[in-house]
C-alpha cells in the first residue's frame, strides 16, 4: 500500500500565447477547470501502474470535492482516507504556447496533525507514506519501524527541513533547480547524502532527463525521451507516481526511474495534469524505444 498525503486542487487551466510578465495583460485562448494537485496527480499515476494506492490528503463536503474523489477512484485510488471536513484549494495554472507554465496555487487543510494521523493509521498495517515538498517541515524526527518514507521535495523551501526529510526517506526525488540551484547542492554532494543515510536520489531536469544515485554510490544519468510537448503540467507528478509504483512492487530503482521517465514524456505529450498512461500505453510505447533498454513490465 502506497498512501499519498498533500495537494488535491481544482486547477483553474488558463491557456495563454505566452507567460505575461508584471503589468502585462494577455489573451487567453482557453480555460478549464479540471481535476489536479501533486500528490492526488502522482496517486492517479501509481494506480495506473498497477499499485495500490490510497490517497490521504483533505478535501470538503461539497459536491466538487465529491466530484474530485470520484475521479480518484475511477483510476483505482482508495479515497476513504481522505477526510472531508476542509476544502479542495484551487491552483490556477497559466500555460503557454510550447508548453511553458507558471502555478499560483492555494494553501490546503494538510497539517502536521493530520500528517500524525494518517502515519498512525498506516502503521497498523505497515506501508508506505508519499508526500510532497510541502510536507516536509511536518515529518516527524522518527517514523514508524513499518512505514517507509518517499517524498517529491519539490515545494520545500527551507534547506533544513529538506534535509531532515532526506534522513528518513529511501526515495527522493527533486527538480534539480531546487536542490542545486535553490539549496546549492551540487553533484559533488549527491553520492555522500544518498551514502550517509541509505537514500535513493532521483534528480530530474526537464527535457535535460534524470540522474539516480544509490546508496552504494552507483550513478546513472540517462536523456529524456523525446516527444511533441503539448504541455508539461503534471509531468513531474506523473514521473514520482510510476517511479515509486514500481519501486514499490520491487522493481530495480534504475529500471523504476527509466519506465518514469517514459511515462513523463507521455504525459507531456498529453494535455491536463494527468496525462499519465496506463501501464498498457507505457509498455506499448516503451517498446518503440530502440535507444532505451525499457523491459516489458506485466
């Protein structure tokens, strides 16, 4: 069981010729307002993998929150642990030609407190915890002997409590401009953090690809796949969901991030937040890939 806890939004989808700049004003050529938010995004993109996945994060009693658990589990998420006495918070996401984007998003009812209840019920059984970067100052200084811990950094602004984060987790991935540009942790670092506490470190880069590093100090940096970009949005949501989907049903982390790789490039051949594929279209089209050696996954 893989639980995500953090952002369920009603995105608010502006399409624009370009991403304005302060005090310019700019047509839009679309908007909708659709199903998103980081970890509900990564949720859909495990279950679609073939993982069993719960979704944790609070949402409302309203009928667009009902709606939004609905979508969840169309795709096989198990929403009975997401409570509804809060809000869906909304994100406006303004996407350019090209597939360029910027996010305004709204804060969410996912505290600390509701963090500690979901780790207690998780420990009953065992499993495993999926939080975004916004969660990071909340984690506690130790969890449970039978819950690990996976987390997508981005989001984190504060270097100590991403660090902290990096301590508890075995799974992290992270935007290289966070870690490298934001916190100044260089490739130099990589190895000794993943080394020093028994972490596997996914660093994404765009169009630029990933680089993974193992706790044995093994480094493996591979291209992204090419495709026609339609948009990026929810991109890096869907490469943390299939990554950690196949890491979880036991999956080598290199072969795991190699198959989120693909499944990313999918998505932003695809326009919405949850342009992931099934894992039929991954395998369908990881199959066209001579230069990648992607195995077929049933």
């Amino acid at each position: 069981m893989i639980v995500f806890f953090g952002y369920a939004n009603n995105d608010v989808t502006v399409h624009v010729p370009h991403v304005p700049v302060l005090g310019e004003r700019v047509q839009a050529t679309a908007i909708d307002s659709i199903d998103g938010g980081m970890n509900a995004n990564a949720a859909v993109a495990a279950a679609r993998m073939g993982a069993r996945v719960a979704f944790a994060g609070a949402v409302g009693p309203d009928t667009r929150s009902t709606e939004f658990l609905a979508g969840l589990e169309h795709d096989g998420v198990d929403t009975s642990w997401a409570p509804r006495d809060a809000f869906l918070s909304t994100a406006v996401v303004l996407i350019a030609d090209g597939g360029d984007r910027s996010i305004i998003s709204q804060d969410d009812a996912n505290d600390a407190q509701r963090l500690t209840a979901v780790l207690d019920t998780l420990s009953i059984d065992g499993g495993r915890l999926f939080v975004d970067g916004y969660r990071a100052e909340m984690l506690p200084s130790e969890l449970p002997d039978n819950v690990s811990l996976a987390i997508d950094l981005d989001g984190c602004d504060d270097l100590d409590a991403a660090l902290r984060a990096f301590a508890l987790a075995d799974h992290v991935i992270v935007g290289r401009s966070l870690w490298q540009n934001n916190f100044g942790i260089d490739a130099e670092r990589w190895s000794m953090l993943a080394a020093q506490h028994d972490t596997h470190l996914v660093v994404t880069d765009g169009e630029h690809g990933w680089t993974l590093v193992t706790p044995s100090g093994e480094t493996i940096t591979e291209p992204a796949v090419s495709v026609d970009v339609i948009d990026a949005v929810g991109a890096g949501d869907c490469f943390c969901g299939t990554y950690i989907a196949f890491v979880d049903a036991g999956e080598p982390p290199a072969h795991a991030a190699r198959l989120a790789g693909a499944s990313a490039a999918l998505a932003c051949a695809t326009a919405g937040p949850r342009g992931c594929p099934s894992i039929t279209e991954l395998n369908e089209f990881t199959a066209t890939l001579a230069t990648v050696d992607l195995q077929e996954i049933r």
